[in-house]
C-alpha cells in the first residue's frame, strides 16, 4: 500500500525506522493523515507517529473485531479531545483579541498623538517593525506630528565593503551609487499619506571594511481615535506587502 492511498480508520500494519526497537512494528487504526506523516492509535491504546520517509513497508489488516471496535472508541475520544484543544486554542486567541479590543478602547477614550504613537509600537508585531527585503533593511518608527497626524518613519539600509574608504572623497559617490531609493514603492504602499517624501541619505561605518548606507524617509498619516483601529489594520498590511 502507498502512503498517499492511507485513510483514516484504515487498519494498517506499519513496518518502519525506529531508534526504539519497539517501535518499528505498528499495529492499529490510523487517527490522521498529513502530508508528511500519519498518526496510529496502536493496539496497545498508544498513539504514535509515523514519518512518511521513516515507512518500510504499509498492509492493510484485519482485527478481531473486539479489539478493532475498542480502538475505534478510543480513536474517536482522541479526535475529541484535538477538536476540544483546536476550540481552546481558538478561544484563548480570541480572548486575547478581546483583551486587546479593552487596551484600544481605554486608550480612545482619551485619544492623543503621542498615545497613538506608543499603541501603534506597542501593538504592531516586532518582526514587521524591522525585517530585510530583497536585500535591504526596513525599520519603521512612530512619532507624533500632531492631534490628527502622525509621522511614520521609514529607514532603509544597505551594506557594503568599501576598502580605503576616506570621508571626503568618497561619501558623495557612495550615495550617488548605493543609497536606496525606495520612495516609489512607499509612495505606492502608502496611498492614503498626506505626505511622502526623502529627508536624507548618509553613510555610517559598521565595521572593518563594511558601511552601512541609509535612506530615511517620513511618511505622514491621519489619525483621530474614529480612525485609529483602521488607520492600524492599514499600516501593517502596508508594511507587509512591502516584504
């Protein structure tokens, strides 16, 4: 039998690689199938699983009825207890929405800019506040602009080995070669900004023979408290499509 033919609640008899001797004979009813493995509830009640690439030989089998019947029951209570886990799991995410939905509202109720600065930071995962992309470094800041705007500070960076480097003669061409331009695509990703645009490009030393050449660049941003959940949502899908 190939592994791609295997159901649940067929009864198999598996032939497999172990490290534990005992475990390279399995005998049960199959509880699940992935697309990498399967999962048994075997003839001793244990449940255990089998890596497709660990799999020696698949038999379909037949049990005594008494013990095909008692592990059905028992794989049964299983798939409870996975649909109980996957509802938990389900629940305690979504109360921690809820959680959250609570922070929100105390912060509206006494809306500011600065505050709406902080919560976005606070409330936008850390993994997309920084990331690289195609090559280049994106990190993204907040900071207060006024009541009903706020800015979102967008640096970029590149690096290179750059031997002998001397500050005078070789700045202006490091920019004019290697500085990234970026401003389009923020211009695309950010629509709804009242306004884009390049503050300034450096060259910074990281170490050795390496530099680290920075684009930075200010995109402003409405904000009240009626439009801050969706002026958020707006912004992090922003920053993902820019991945």
């Amino acid at each position: 039998m190939l592994f791609s033919e295997v159901k649940p609640n067929n009864r198999l008899q598996i032939k497999c690689e172990h490290p534990d001797p005992s475990k390279r004979l399995v005998r049960g009813i199959v509880l699940a199938v992935g697309d990498e493995s399967l999962i048994m509830v075997t003839e001793g009640g244990d449940i255990q699983e089998i890596e497709k690439d660990q799999m020696l030989h698949i038999l379909i089998i037949s049990l005594p009825k008494v013990l095909s019947d008692a592990l059905q029951v028992l794989k049964n209570q299983h798939e409870r207890i996975y649909q109980n886990e996957e509802a938990r799991i389900k629940l305690r995410a979504d109360l921690e929405k809820l959680k959250n939905g609570v922070h929100d509202a105390s912060f509206l109720s006494d809306f500011n800019g600065v505050g709406a600065t902080t919560r976005l930071t606070a409330s936008i995962e850390p993994d997309e506040l920084k990331f690289i992309s195609k090559g280049l470094t994106y990190i993204f800041g907040f900071t207060p602009y006024s009541n009903d705007e706020i800015i979102l500070e967008i640096d970029v960076r590149d690096t290179l080995e750059y031997p002998q480097f001397v500050q005078e003669r070789d700045v202006d061409r490091i920019l004019d070669t290697h500085a990234p331009d970026v401003i389009q695509i923020i211009k695309k990703q950010f629509s709804y900004s009242t306004n884009t645009k390049l503050i300034e490009s450096k060259v910074m030393h990281e170490n050795g023979d390496f530099y680290i050449v920075q684009s930075s660049y200010q995109v402003r941003i409405p904000i009240s408290a009626e439009l801050f959940v969706e002026m958020r949502e707006k912004i992090r899908q922003s920053i993902r499509r820019m991945k």
